[in-house]
C-alpha cells in the first residue's frame, strides 16, 4: 500500500481519505513540535554544534537526556 499526503500552508501533514464513500483531507496527528530528535552519532557526523543537555520524554513515554543544538543552523 502507498499513501501520499502534503503539508498545508499551516505546516500540517494531510493524506486524503475516503469513509462511506465521502472524500476528505485528513489531518495526521504525528505530535510535532518542531524539534528533531536525532542519535548523538548522526548529530556529530552532520556537524552540529551542540549547547547543552535536557531530559526528554519519547513518544513510548520513556524519559532520557538528549542533547541539545541551539537553532536551525
């Protein structure tokens, strides 16, 4: 199965659907925030310039430190 969506001009991932025949663009609920979280490994091989530690609790509810890079860039 392949499904494909869009990002609206609110920033919100949509897929369209079909339920008893009536057609609609879906709003998925990925809980983003706008922070990326990525392995310490792959933060060093980017590059990335890293400030600080905070505690942070993951979508399976575990809670652990992560590093933190200040800003997009």
């Amino acid at each position: 199965m392949k499904m494909e969506g869009y990002i609206d001009e609110y920033g919100h991932p949509k897929v369209p659907v079909t339920v008893d025949g009536l057609s609609m663009d879906a709003v998925v609920d990925t809980g983003f925030d706008g922070d990326l979280c990525l392995p310490i490994q792959v933060a060093i091989q980017l590059g990335l310039k890293l400030c600080d530690t905070m505690e942070v609790e993951l979508a399976d509810g575990t809670r652990k430190r992560s590093v933190l890079k200040k800003g997009l860039f």
